[in-house]
C-alpha cells in the first residue's frame, strides 16, 4: 500500500530534520533547567523553539495550501478546505 500524497511529501525528510532539530533545542532545554541556569537564558532558548516550531507551521500551511486544498478543489470540496484551513490558521494563531 503506497502512502498518501500530502502537502509536506517533496520536503518531508527537511521537515523531519527541522523537528529533529527542534527536539534537541526542547532537551538543552532541560539540562538548562536540571543545571539552574538563569530564567532570562531559558526562556531565550524558549522563544527561540517557538519560532522554529512557526517556521514548520508555516511550511506545512504553505503544502498545504499548494497541494491539499487544490486536490480538495478538483474533488469539489473548496469550503471544506477552505474551513479547515481558517480553523487550523486560527488556532495557531490563539498560541500564548
């Protein structure tokens, strides 16, 4: 069974190196906290992984508009598509 096509395919082993990326920065993170280091460090790396984890959303918004609202079109779903986007917009947008 070959798996679906989706918005993040063609770039999908740089999205995973992004993630991977992000993952460690959580971990340094932790060590941060675990060795005390001062808070203004901490929540520097913070918003440092705040802003790696919009650049991916926005990625994946951009596939997704390029490649999953299209196919939604062609099969005469644009509300739909046009609805879950807005909804997905609006809750990255309600963050903090």
């Amino acid at each position: 069974m070959t798996a679906p096509t989706r918005g993040y395919t063609a770039t999908k082993d740089q999205l995973l190196s992004r993630l991977r990326r992000i993952e460690g920065q959580v971990r340094g993170i932790e060590r941060m906290v675990e060795e005390d280091r001062y808070c203004i460090d901490v929540l520097t790396q913070i918003s440092a992984i705040q802003a790696a984890l919009d650049k991916v959303a926005l990625g994946l918004l951009d596939g997704h508009a390029r490649h999953c609202m299209i196919t939604g079109a062609e099969e005469g779903r644009s509300q739909e598509m046009a609805d879950e986007i807005m909804a997905a917009i609006g809750r990255l947008m309600k963050r903090g």
